[in-house]
C-alpha cells in the first residue's frame, strides 16, 4: 500500500505504509526517536534513496501542510521543540518515486488501484492486513480482491 506524499508535472513520490523494518528509530535518528509511535519501528518507504529517512506525523490539528486528517511530511532536520504540535511520527527508509508522466501512463496501464486514504492508514499497527483492509472498505467488486491469496493456486 503505498501512500502518495507529492504527485505534479515533475513526478510522484510516495512511501509504503505496510513494510516495517527490524531496525528501531534511535538506530537511524535519535532527534526524533522519541516522538516515534510506542512500539514503533521503522518502514521500507521504497527501493529509491535507500540513504534517506521520511517523516510522516500525526498533529493535533489539520494545516496547510496536512496531506490526509492530520498527517503531514515533516523535515526531520529540524528540532521536535519547534513543533510541539506533533503527536507521533512514523519513519520511512527510502521511497517510492515516479518521473514525470510514469505514474500517470502505469495508471492508464490499470497497474495500479486508487483511494483515498485514511488517517488511520497511515499509522496502523495492523500492517499485515492493510491491503485488504483498504480493499474490503470500497465495496463493490474491489473489495472482494482483499480475499484472493498471493499464491493464485491456494484459491
């Protein structure tokens, strides 16, 4: 499940929600780290710049900046005091990018499904089922994809 951070003329970046990492925040970047979900670990946002950690938060108000509810990207070079408004932060290593007009022509292709996305997707802690729980809320005959398996010759 991947959710879209940036999408314009020059391309599409996003982060995958539902791929969590065995590293801890504080093996990446101490400054936030305590301000990680309880629990929390870090996520593969994507196979493009591997070196680079992302940012999403949960504040307790909807911004300018706030991309669903109240998530919003944030720059993790800056200090957690400037921003006391943060609830919890999710960390992604990498991303999942698209130049311009790739996305659009992979959309055209059917490659891929698209919904609007929930706050509470963002920062499940049921990553294991998020694809099918995002399939299973649009009814119709999309939500019936949520129960096919990977492996087609177990259905």
């Amino acid at each position: 499940v991947i959710f879209v951070i940036e999408h314009d003329h020059q391309g599409a970046l996003g982060v995958i929600l539902n791929r969590p990492l065995a590293l801890h925040p504080e093996q990446l970047i101490d400054l936030w780290a305590e301000h990680v979900e309880e629990g929390g670990f870090i996520y593969k946002g994507g196979p493009v710049a591997t070196d680079a950690v992302i940012g999403l938060a949960k504040s307790s108000n909807v911004n300018e900046k706030s991309l669903v509810g109240c998530i919003e990207a944030i720059d993790l070079h800056h200090s957690p005091s400037e921003r006391p408004d943060i609830e919890i932060v999710r960390l992604f290593v990498g991303y999942a990018g698209w130049s311009a007009g790739q996305l659009e022509t992979e959309l055209k292709e059917g490659s891929w499904f698209i919904f609007d996305a929930k706050e509470s997707d963002v920062f499940t802690d049921d990553t294991e089922n998020l694809w099918e729980t995002v399939l299973r809320r649009q009814g119709g005959i999309v939500s019936h994809m949520a129960g096919v398996p990977e492996d087609l010759s177990e259905n």
